[in-house]
C-alpha cells in the first residue's frame, strides 16, 4: 500500500494528524535565535486569531503532503531502509521541495489572510525548516505506515 492509502485511512488519518501537531509543535519549541524568535512569533499570531490553526492545517494539507511523499516512501522501502526520517533528511532538498510545492498549492486556495500573509513572509526560509523537521516528520510518519 502506498504511504498516503496508509496514512488516510479512517483508522489511522486522526492519529496521524495528532502526531503532525506535535512534531509542529517539538520544531517550533527547537527553534532558536532571530530566525526562531520570528517563527513562534508568526505561530503565536496565527494561532491567536484562529487558535486550532495547526491541527486544521495538519488535516487539510495531510493528503497533498501524504501524496508528495509516497515516491520517497516507495523508494524507501525498496531500498530496504529503516528510518524514514533520515531516508528524507539525506534527500533533504528533493523532499523538502516536494512539501512545499503541496503547501504552496494549498495555501494558494485558503481565503484566511492571516495565513496567506503569513505564509508568504516566511516562504523564502521555509526550505531550511521543513529540512530540519524532515528526520522527526518522517519517524513520526512512519510510526503510522509501518
């Protein structure tokens, strides 16, 4: 079965989402300096305005993300790996691009500005953070499709 047949399945889709909350949530308490100073700040707006932003968005964008990594899942496992969080780490690039082509193409259809404006301010550094969370994204996914 494919990571994302996995992953939505109605048995497994709200543990999965749950988990993605806390792997948000574990990223944004590791950040640290301006740049991580800027991030909670962003997070902290967000979610004073729409307080369950983060799992709302971890369900919405779930099956685009799901989706994006199912080649990097397959490959996994025919390479015989056994972590996929650092299967995706050492395909840092190509896997972080992946996700943010399926968040860019979901942010694009939301009507919320905050988000959208949002979004758009942190896009240019987004590549380095979702590549620094693609070890805890991929073992936390992978606890699921396993």
């Amino acid at each position: 079965m494919t990571l994302s047949g996995t992953l939505l399945a109605d048995s497994t889709r709200p543990a999965v989402i749950a988990d993605l909350v806390r792997v948000v949530d574990a990223e944004l308490a590791d950040k640290k300096g301006l740049s991580g100073a800027a991030v909670k700040a962003a997070y902290s707006g967000v979610t004073k305005v729409v307080p369950d932003a983060v799992p709302k968005a971890a369900k919405r964008l779930l099956p685009d993300v799901a989706r994006a990594l199912d080649p990097f899942w397959a490959d996994f496992r025919t390479s015989g790996g056994h972590d996929f969080g650092a299967y995706l780490a050492g395909r840092g690039d190509e896997a972080s691009a992946a996700l943010l082509a399926a968040t860019d193409a979901k942010v694009g259809t939301t009507s919320r500005d905050v988000v959208q404006r949002t979004y758009r301010a942190f896009r240019g550094s987004a590549a380095a953070h979702v590549r620094a969370a693609l070890p805890r994204l991929g073992a936390a996914l992978q606890r699921h499709a396993s």
